[in-house]
C-alpha cells in the first residue's frame, strides 16, 4: 500500500479553491487528487486561523465547507479539547527536543522521527469541523477583529523599508551617537514621512476608524517612541555604541558572517528572539510536568 505524501498549502489557495471549486475544472481536479488518498493536505493552528479570521461571512463558510468535503486531511494534535491544532511554533519544538536528544542527528534521520509525532491527527474534513467549529464561532467573535487590527498594524510598518538593508554594518570603534536632540529631531520627521505613507500604502484597516485599533499617525509616533525609548540607554552604556545595540537584541558579531550587513542583523535578532520563546515554552512545559 503506498504511502500517502503531505501537503501544506497556504490559506489564500485554500481561498481560492472555495471560490472556483464548482465551475472552475482545474479546482475540482485539485479536490479530487486531494480526495484519493496519495496526497493529503496538512494544517496548522496558522491556516486554520487565517480562514476563521477573514471578514466576509460568506467566504469563510464557502472555506469551510471545502475542508469539511475534505476525505483526509492531517494535522498536529494537541491535547486541547478545542483549538488543539499545533502550530509551527510546535513543529520546530519538536525537532528540538530530538537534538536536543541527540546533538549528532543528520538531518535525514531527524525527518522521520520528528514526522511519526507531528503528524498525529488524521481525521476526515467532517470530524475536523465538527471538533474545531465552536472554538472558531468564539475566535470570529471576540477576537478576530483585533487580530486583524493588529496584524495590519504590524504589516504596514514592517514592509515600509527605513534603512538600507544592504548597507555594512559599521566597523567597531567607527559609530558614534548623535546627540540626543538631534535624535529627536530625526525620528519626528521620519514619523511624519512613516504616517504620510501609511495612509498612502498601508493597510486599508488603518485607514477605516470603524477598524482600526490606532491612526496611521498614531502606529507612526508610537513606533518611534518605541524606538527613542528602547536606545535612550545607549547613552548610558561604556563601550562601542553598535556592539551596545547589538546586545540589546542578543546579537553577537561573532554570528554574523563576513561583511555582515543591516540585514544580516535584522535576520539574527529575529532568529533569536525566536529560540528565546521556544526556551521559554520548553521550560514553562518542563516545570509543568
């Protein structure tokens, strides 16, 4: 008997197969394929939530309606009675307990252990629904507007570019602090710039006050608040401003690569605030059992 493949596709093709899936052919081949057996889609907490979260009533039970003619699906089952869809968040802790098991694993050995628990829920599309569906009608409800607030938010500040990513970083010893007026002085202006285009580009949410949780203006200052606020104790600090800075968000130049540039930064601050929260789950869940 040949073993089913797994497949994880986004919440937007999910989106798409809903709408086209009774005139369109190609969407009812991909269905079909999907009803066999051979290939068998996979979920996470993330699509799942993306479905239940979109605004328009009609779309999200035309989504719904789609996984619930679903034969097969799989997903990470957690030992919650509702909302018990892993995350990835789950996924990646699993793959470190068993390095942390096993510091010499290859990765081809890693794969299979990490897959015989991860894919722990295989139900059809019916029992999916009818397990998930109270705790979906709650999240639509109560939080799901915030969600999307929020993540618009995030969203338009993130894909405004403020700085050259590609610049180098600077050598140590060669960065020198402006004075803290002429500081203030530079972020107000660039707040002024970031809300300008906020309300050209951003988000449509922040742009409708019966959405939003702030103003274009409001996210602009309170970002460059933020950012004021969180380097006023460079000032304070001995040593090379930079390195200062870098260890703020836990970087070390020691990780970076040759010629490390802005980016380079941006995406080691990222991975580490991120095994940061792993750490922070592992332990919460050691100190539980």
């Amino acid at each position: 008997m040949e073993k089913p493949r797994f497949v994880c596709l986004d919440s937007s093709t999910w989106g798409l197969l809903a709408k086209e899936i009774t005139h369109d052919s190609s969407a009812a081949r991909v269905l079909s394929l999907l009803n066999e057996g051979t290939v068998v889609p996979f979920f996470t907490d993330h699509h799942v939530l993306e479905i239940a979260q979109h605004e328009n009533d009609d779309k999200f039970k035309r989504r719904i309606a789609l996984l619930r003619s679903l034969r097969f699906l799989a997903f990470h089952r957690l030992n919650e009675e509702q909302a018990n869809v892993g995350s990835m968040l789950d996924l990646r802790e699993l793959e470190i307990v068993e390095i942390l098991k096993n510091p010499d694993i290859s990765f081809e050995a890693l794969i299979p252990k990490v897959r015989e628990k991860l894919i722990n829920g295989f139900v059809s599309g019916e029992e999916f629904c009818a397990m998930n569906e109270e705790w979906w009608a709650l999240y639509r409800r109560d939080f799901a507007p915030y969600m999307r607030a929020h993540s618009a938010e995030i969203a338009s500040v993130t894909h405004l570019q403020m700085a050259n990513l590609n610049e180098k970083i600077p050598a140590p010893g060669t960065l020198k602090l402006r004075p803290k007026s002429e500081v203030l002085k530079i972020l107000k202006s660039a707040a002024r710039s970031v809300a300008e285009n906020l309300r050209n580009v951003g988000d449509e949410i922040l742009r409708d006050p019966t959405k939003r949780l702030k103003s274009p203006e409001e996210v602009s200052k309170d970002f460059h608040a933020e950012v004021y606020e969180e380097n006023l104790s460079l000032y304070d600090i001995p040593g090379d401003p930079f390195d200062n800075m870098l260890a703020k968000v836990g970087v070390s130049r020691s990780r970076l690569p040759r010629n490390a540039t802005i980016a380079d930064v941006g995406y080691e601050a990222i991975f580490v605030k991120t095994m940061g929260k792993h750490e922070q789950r592992l332990t919460d869940l050691c100190i539980t059992d």
